[in-house]
C-alpha cells in the first residue's frame, strides 16, 4: 500500500516543487472552502450592507444552526430564557404563542387527551406540563464554545498573542488602498507579509526564522501546520474552522476583500494564523486534547430528551400545584418533560416570539374588524407614491395617506424594491468613484451619470469642488502623517477647535453656515441620462418588470411620485447602513432620478403599449428623496417637471410636508433625548421637526434615528391588504397585484430578491441584538475606525461586523425585537408553491425555518403556513385574534381547561391554588 500524510494524499504529492504538489494546494484550498461556513464575507462601512454572519449556517435548519454556533462560536442565536420569560411576563408573548409553538415544535404536544392526577383536578394535557417547563425548569447552560485552536487549547495568552499579530497585519493590508502611505501597498499579502514579518522586532527571533523559511505559497504554510500537530480528515476540517471563528469579524473582511481580487484571502489569513501559531508554541501535538466535543443534537421534533432531571420535575410539579411525593404524577410529568432537553425549550420561546410578532401584523382576513380605504372603480387617484420597502416608509406613508384624505385627495402609495429595477453604477457630478446602486445580489448592467444643462457651468463647479477637495485632502493627509499633526495643531488648532465648539454646542446653525459657505459653489441643474445609458429594449423591460412587480399596470395618475431614500447624518462611520439596502448602501434618490427619465421617455411608453401597458399622455414620473432621519421629501429634479404637472406637483408637496410632523412624532416617541420623549403626543411640532433636523447635523449623536430596527416581517399583498393598519414599523412592504402579473415572473422575482434581501436585514439585526459583542459592532462612543472600511471596540479586538448598540438598543435593554422574517404574500398558492420548487434558495429557508411563510389568494381567504407536511391553517389574521390583547403572565393556579380555551389563553382556576410565581 503506498503510504500517505496527514492530508490522505500519497506521499509523492508531499514535498514542493513535485508535479503532485499543485493537487496538494488544491485540496488545501477546497478544504479551507468547506471550512469557510463559520464566517460570511462582510462588507466595508463606506458600502455597507446587511447579512446574515452566520450565513453559512442557513445550509442546516435553524434548530441545528444553534446548536453549531453555540459549538463553533460560543454564541446564541436566541434570547436567553430569562429574556424570554421577561417578554412572557411583559404579555408580548401569550399563552396562545407558547401553544402554538409547541404544536411545531413537539409532535406530542397535539394531543388533546387530558389526564388528572387525582380526583377534584382539572386534568392536564402534555402541552400543560410543557408550558409549565417553559415557566419554571432550571434555566438550561449557557452556550459554550467547543471548536478550540491548538493555541486556545495549550496556552491562551499564545492564542492572543497570535489575534494581535494577525489583526495587526491583515489589517494593515486591507487598509493600505485608503492609507497615506503603506509598505504593502500594489503587493498580494502573502508575499508582503514574509518579506515583512520576517524583520519584525517584536516577535522572537526563532519565529523570524521560521518566516523566512516559509515558501511562496500559502497552502504550503497550511500543509504544514497540519502535519505538525497531526491532523487527518474531519480533525483537520475543525482546524481550519477554528482558525476562522477565532476572528470571525476579520475573517469576514478578508473574505469579501478576496470577491473583490484584492490579494488577500482566507488561504492566506489561516497560513499567517497557522504559522504563528506553529512558531510561537513550544507544545507539540501529543499536548493536544481529543478534538472537540460532538455537536449536540438539535431537533426537537419528537427526538425525546431522555430521562427528565429531578431539579426539573420538582420545578414543574411545584409549578402545577403537585405534591412532590406523588409518585405516578412524578412518573407522568418525567415521561413528558423527556420529550423536550433543556436546551430546546429556547427553540420554543423563540418559534413563540416569532408568532406574536405574527399576529400582531398579519393583514386581516376580510370581513375584519378593519376598515381599508380604497379608491372607487373608475375614480382616477390624484397621485401614486412608489416608496421603497423599507419599514421606514411605512410610517411615512400611512401620513401621507391621511393627511390626503383630511385635504380630500386621493393618493395611492405602492412598495418597491428602492432602486427602482434600475441595475447601474452611478456617476455624480461631483466626480466621486462610481458606485454599484443595486443590490449585492445583481451586477450593474449600466454606468449612468448626471448630465448638465449648463456645461460652463457644470465645469466651473467642478473646478472649485476640486480646489476645496484638494484643501481637505492636504488637511486630511498632515492628520495622517508621522509630524506634520503637531505642525497642524500650533498653525490650525485655535480655529479648528473654535469650530469644533460652534458645531458641537449648535449643530444645526454650523450646519446652516456650511450649507452658505458652500453655496458659492452651486451645483448646476442635472439630469440623470439613464436614456443614453440603456438601450430601448433594455428601458422598455426594466419598465415592464418594474411596473408589474409593483400592480401599476393600470388606473395611473396624472402625478406618479418615486421615492428613493437616504440619511443624513454626519460623524457616523455606519452611515452607509441607513441609506437604501436595495442600492447597495447608497442613497436612493439616483435611481428614482434613472427610473423616471425612463418611464418619461416617449420611446420607453411606446414599448409599454406594445406589451400592454398604456401610460396616458398626461402622466408624469416624478423623482423624490426621502430623508429618513428628518422625514422631509424632497423633489429631486424639479427642473425637469413640465409645466402642466407644477401645481400637482406644489400640491403633492404641500401634502409631504404636513405629513411630516406626524411621522416625526411616530419615531421619536422612541429614540433617546427626543422633546418630551416619554409624552410626544404633547410636545408642538415645531420642537420634534427642530429636534429631527438637529440630529441629522450633530456630529456628538448616537441615535440619529432607529434604522430598521424592529423589523420582522414582509407582506408582499395589494395596499388595500393593510391600507388604514398602524404596522408600526416593522414591515417590509412590497406591493403585488396577482391580476398583473400573467405569468408569476414578478412573484418569482420578488420572493427570489426582495425577499432573499429582507431576510439578510432581518438576520442582521437579530444577530446584533441577541449577542451583540460576538455579532454586533459594539457602542458607538467606545468605536474606533480601522483604515475607513471596519471599527474595532476600543483599541484592539477583532473587527466588528454587525450594527452598533446603538442602533438595536438603549442602556442595556434591546429595542430590536429578535424575531425571524414572518412573510405573507398574497397570491396563488399554485404559483407560490412553483416559485419554491424553482428555488433552492427560497426553499432552503423555508425548509430550515430560517423564515416563515404564509400566503392566501384573497383577502376573504385565511392564511395558510408552510411547513415540511404540508400548508396549515394556524388563525393568524382572523378577526379577532390578530388584535387580541395580550395575556397576563401565567398562574400557578391556572390553566386552560378545553382545547378552545387554550386557544384563547384564557385562565382557569384550579381547586388548589398555590404561590404566584413568574
């Protein structure tokens, strides 16, 4: 037999420069590719966008997810039960969810058969005494993490040492494109790295020396490690996985920095780690302890749970009121306290966290309490406003729904995806770099600028841009250099921090004397030549998709309004994140500005007639910006507005405007510091509408505004679905009309991109809030920016890949409600169920319960959830229960009696009452 290495490849294939070690790079490479789950790339703040950091995880079910990252990260991916237990008491989550959850989560828990453990009681179901555990049992152990590098394991301060070194490196690297001056700057990191590390002084000399021997390739560095601590097969597959989740952040980084060819992946970032490691550890692998410890099972889906522990069926029978010397009532609660382990009741609460949230936002069925404004058939709305999905619009769009009515208009406001179907890269003005405006998941097809009507003009603009940028450029490479920073300081750091004291004591007046300082360079009147850029085939599909996606394919106004979104902010390293997702972290104005020249276009109309399509003559698409942080809409070219649309267009602003106050007051009730925070209703607007502008120009405030937190669910269903419901901001709303869309292509679109988005939003901010120093991005104050493109936590650690606290949380309570996506479409089920089979993606998440889904047809129909057997009816939305007041906290002393009454979660009283206990 020949022999092999620890790789299981023959040993001719081992030693470099052998025509067999090319196979021995490549199995090293696909190796660290299958490892590469513990992390998910993360992009730079200056384009940042969400997504789920376990992303890898989403090929298993949520359930076994957990238990990974507990293994491999020592991380949660829920609540912890006393948070659950807090929300249970709060009356956000009911008897009803907690029921609920157990009909999905344990087979056994369906059974409606009762028994009394003595005569005089009111029997008792499995879900009884589940429910009871749920209340009571000795919290199950906190998640610990067993996937342990050789350094972890042997000597912790080698492992952290081997973090500084690395970090330090890497980091330098990633940040030499932005950096004044970088010796690894045009060079591939590796061979930047050896040349480098090997003359570091700060490392000893024996780990100089086994850098200079390493070879040209990375793998080989690899190769090496594990055949030093002698590692074959899934051992080595765990080797490289802990190497990752030891810096999940800068792992993330590197990864995304690899999809972008900027000489650094994560083959080099484990050679570096593995390396040092290898060099500074004296130990050898016969010091090593076995591998980690087995993944624990993570379905609760009738696996059983073994013998009960006494702790907790003493918890549970004190609970229901059971003398703790009964034996056959103590056989009976052992049996069913089996059926579920300790650690999955977290699995439980949090399927019942997910079904508040459920009910609380499902539309309901028709027939409902609700009443949904609507316009009459044939009556022609004043105007139609396309905002963007994000749940920020929401609140802004019922305003401007009712403030239209109050002033007897009619205006009719659509979801959609904020970049409009517009896939391009953006060329302003001000010639900043181009920018991909889509989504991460599309590639631009196009490159389209603003054009200048006034080329003089446009040039003399650009002239003077440059000379201020050339001045901030000076100012911001002497803050950068080794001396020239004291120079700055003696000539500049009198007026410097004059300014600073003007803009930190009066933000909005140093805004105001910037915005007039800044007005002798005027920006000219532009237009976005998006007719240029794209072909009429190319306009004439984009429109189609777009205005079918969305149901406008008929009834439209004489004034259709298109509303991108951005924030302004200043001081904010995370900007990015509050501006559009679906634009890829950037400001959605430029889309709407592209999508309506080419809705305007008479070519692109002509094209629409032909695929059936009619946009009358005297229906205009007008561009506008919503800011987010101050709630005020702006017209993005009103120079290109005909003269015949200025009045509805005045008047379409008048209505923005008064909306304005109420939606301010909406999301400031909730942040910190706002005028008279805790009683909003009673503060005048003129304070809230000052108090949104002075957040938006502070460069000391931490809450500028909430983002998307509390996001957590989709409903993808006509306006008149959810027209007159307060969702509170919590829903991405997408508009579809199954009427228009003949073929499901713009449902298949919608549940494979909008959606796929929606979820990697919602992953994010779960993330952030359940374990924010592993996911999160730490507190703002404590932020510190590495090379413009990651913060660290003070002056070291790794890099921070989620959102800041400050944006899930306030003090040490979470704003952010951790729930997963609840969708709801409206539409065919049979066309549902054919997006699915075509997409493994969309099927993935649904089957691993990453996601729920639930769809009707119509309105009058209810709504059906998708599950691994098939579509069930749950009563989400029916009248009465979507609105139903939550239910006090559980008694010792109660429990339902019928099946219906356990619906209803109403409390019954037992003969035997005993101590209240939470």
């Amino acid at each position: 037999m020949t022999a092999t290495n620890h790789l299981n490849l023959p040993n001719d294939t081992v030693a470099t420069g052998e025509p067999g070690s090319e196979t021995r790079r490549a199995v090293i490479r696909g190796m660290i590719a299958a490892a590469d789950r513990v992390v998910a790339p993360h992009r730079p703040l200056t384009a940042f966008v969400a997504r789920n950091p376990l992303a890898g995880y989403e090929r298993w079910g949520f359930d076994e997810a957990v238990a990974r990252a507990a293994a491999e990260h020592g991380t949660r991916l829920t609540l912890d039960e006393p948070a659950f237990r807090r929300r249970h008491l709060a009356g956000i989550i009911t008897d009803h969810d907690l029921r609920a959850a157990l009909d999905r989560h344990v087979t056994e828990a369906r059974d409606r058969a009762r028994w009394s453990p003595r005569p005089g009681w009111h029997s008792l179901s499995v879900a009884d005494i589940l429910v009871a555990d749920l209340y009571a049992s000795p919290l199950a152990p906190a998640p610990e993490r067993t996937l342990l590098t050789p350094a972890e394991h042997l000597d912790p301060r080698v492992a952290a040492r081997v973090d500084d070194l690395v970090l330090r490196w890497t980091t330098a690297h990633l940040g030499s494109a932005h950096a004044a001056w970088s010796p690894m700057r045009d060079e591939a990191f590796w061979p930047a790295w050896r040349r480098l590390a090997a003359r570091d002084p700060l490392v000893p000399r024996r780990v100089r020396r086994g850098i200079r021997a390493l070879g040209p390739h990375p793998e080989d560095a690899v190769a090496e490690a594990l055949a030093h601590w002698r590692l074959l097969g899934d051992d080595a597959g765990r080797f490289l996985r802990a190497h990752l989740a030891a810096l999940p952040g800068l792992a993330g980084h590197v990864a995304n920095a690899a999809s972008e060819g900027r000489g650094i992946d994560l083959v080099d970032l484990i050679a570096v780690r593995a390396t040092y490691e290898r060099l500074l550890l004296p130990a050898g692998p016969d010091q090593l302890p076995d591998g980690p410890a087995p993944l624990p099972r993570a379905s609760v889906r009738s696996t059983g749970g073994g013998r009960a522990d006494p702790q907790r069926i003493d918890a549970v029978m004190e609970r229901l009121g059971l003398a703790g010397d009964d034996g056959d009532a103590r056989a009976v609660v052992g049996r069913v306290l089996s059926l579920v382990r300790p650690e999955e009741r977290i699995l439980i609460w949090q399927e019942a966290l997910d079904h508040s949230a459920a009910r609380r936002l499902a539309p309901p069925r028709a027939g409902g309490t609700e009443a949904h404004a609507t316009v009459e058939p044939g009556e022609r709305p004043f105007a139609q406003a396309v905002f963007c999905i994000d749940p920020r619009s929401e609140g802004l769009r019922r305003a401007v729904e009712q403030e239209a009515g109050r002033r007897g208009l009619e205006v009719d406001t659509l979801g959609f995806a904020g970049f409009f179907a517009v896939a391009m890269r953006w060329h302003d003005l001000d010639g900043d770099p181009p920018a991909a405006a889509c989504p991460v998941l599309l590639e631009p097809r196009r490159d389209v600028g603003e054009r200048a009507a006034d080329a003089v003009g446009a040039t003399r603009y650009r002239e003077r841009l440059r000379a201020r940028s050339a001045a901030a450029a000076v100012v911001a490479r002497a803050k950068q250099s080794l001396v020239a920073p004291y120079a700055l300081a003696e000539t500049a750091g009198w007026p410097m921090g004059a300014a600073a004291a003007v803009r930190t004591a009066r933000p909005l007046a140093w805004a105001r004397f910037v915005e007039a300082w800044q007005g002798g360079a005027a920006r000219p009147a532009t237009r976005a030549d998006a007719d240029a850029a794209f072909a009429l085939d190319e306009r004439v599909a984009y429109a189609e998709a777009a205005l079918r996606m969305m149901g406008l394919v008929g009834g439209f106004a004489r004034l259709v309004l298109l509303a991108g979104h951005g924030a302004d902010t200043v001081n904010n390293p995370f900007a990015s994140a509050l501006h559009c997702g679906a634009c890829g972290g950037l400001r959605g104005g430029p889309n709407a500005r592209a999508a309506a020249a080419m809705l305007n276009d008479p070519g692109t109309r002509a094209g629409l007639a032909g695929r059936g399509i009619r946009v009358p003559e005297d229906t205009v698409f007008v561009a506008v910006e919503h800011d987010t942080v101050t709630d005020r809409v702006a017209v993005c070219e009103p120079w290109s507005v005909p003269a015949s649309h200025l009045g509805d267009v005045a008047q379409a602003e008048a209505v923005l405007r008064a909306a304005r106050p109420a939606a301010v007051r909406e999301r400031l009730a909730t942040l910190p510091g706002a005028p008279a925070a805790s009683a909003a209703i009673a503060a005048p607007d003129a304070a809230l509408l000052a108090d949104a502008d002075r957040r938006a120009a502070d460069w000391s405030e931490s809450y500028p505004e909430w983002g998307l937190a509390g996001n957590a669910a989709l409903i993808v269903a006509p306006r008149r679905a959810t027209r007159g419901l307060d969702l509170a901001r919590r829903t991405f709303l997408h508009s579809y009309e199954a009427e228009a869309d003949l073929d499901g292509s713009a449902l298949e679109t919608i549940l494979t991109a909008p959606l796929i988005v929606a979820q990697w939003i919602n992953a994010q901010y779960l993330t952030s809030t359940v374990d924010p120093d592993r996911w999160g991005a730490g507190p703002k104050p404590l932020a510190n920016l590495v090379g413009a493109f990651a913060v660290q936590t003070g002056y070291g650690g790794d890099l921070r890949t989620g959102l800041p606290w400050q944006s899930v949380g306030v003090g040490r309570d979470p704003v952010h409600e951790p729930v997963r996506l609840q969708v709801f479409v409206q539409a065919p089920v049979a066309r549902v169920c054919a997006v699915i089979g075509r997409s493994g993606l969309v099927r993935g998440l649904l089957d691993g319960g990453w996601i729920a889904l639930r769809v009707r047809e119509q309105e009058a129909d209810p709504w059906l959830r998708y599950g691994e057997f098939g579509w069930t009816r749950e009563g989400i939305g029916e009248p009465g229960l979507s609105a139903a007041p939550s239910a006090p906290a559980p008694r010792a002393d109660t429990a339902p009696d019928s099946a219906a009454e356990r619906t209803a979660g109403a409390p019954h009283h037992r003969p035997v009452p005993v101590e209240e206990r939470p």
